[in-house]
C-alpha cells in the first residue's frame, strides 16, 4: 500500500478506487450523506486507513477510513483526532479500533512506538 502525503491524494486514490461514498457518524451508526442511508456496525467493514499528522498542531490529526458495506457501497470516513468522541456509542467506535481487526490493511499507517528494552506484546 502506498503511504500518502496529505490527505487529499490518499481521497483521490480511494475514490479512483471506488470509494465514492462519504460516511458521517451518528450516535449508534453510519450515514450515507447523500442518501441518508443508516448502517449499523455489523454492516461496514473498515478495509483501510490512513492517518496524517499535522507539522505544527497536533489538533491537525485526522485518520481516513476506507469502508465498504454489506450491500456493495464503498465509501470514506475522515475522523479528525476526537472529534466525535462524544457523539458516538462505543460500540460503533469499536469498528474503527484498527488494534484488533487483522483484516484491515494497515501497511501505509503510523505503526506505534515501543520503548527500548521492552517487548512489543507486554
């Protein structure tokens, strides 16, 4: 997977990639934005992500997904850093934890920091 700059080359090469749809949080789902369609949890999958890290403000970060659903949609869900922790249920928020879902392509993403002399699954 190719590790993008900014966050609008990563859009565009989801979108060239059919990823067309855009997705916003609500309380306990997923909504189309242009259909308003809702999706629970157990109907996205998240198949990539990206995150990018602002050079001076550390408010900058923001973390692009790459959902596809049940019903064949594919779309994004750009998530600037807390910005919805209040408006969301756990339980969706779930689905975007990429620690524990093997699937998802995460070659291009910010891989975690461990301290010299400890093992990575302490």
């Amino acid at each position: 997977m190719h590790h993008f700059e900014t966050l609008t080359e990563a859009m565009e090469s989801l979108r060239e990639r059919g990823y067309t749809h855009d997705f916003k949080p609500k309380r306990d789902y997923l909504e189309e934005t242009g259909t308003g369609l809702k999706l629970k949890s157990e109907e996205i999958n998240v198949d990539e992500f990206h995150r990018f890290e602002g050079t001076s403000d550390p408010g900058d970060e923001m973390t692009l997904y790459a959902i596809s659903t049940t019903n064949g949609m594919k779309g994004v869900f750009v998530s600037a850093q807390g910005t919805y922790a209040n408006e969301v249920t756990p339980e969706l928020m779930q689905k975007f934890s990429i620690a524990e879902r093997a699937e998802t392509n995460t070659e291009g993403a910010v891989k975690p920091i461990h301290a010299i002399g400890l093992e990575a699954n302490e």
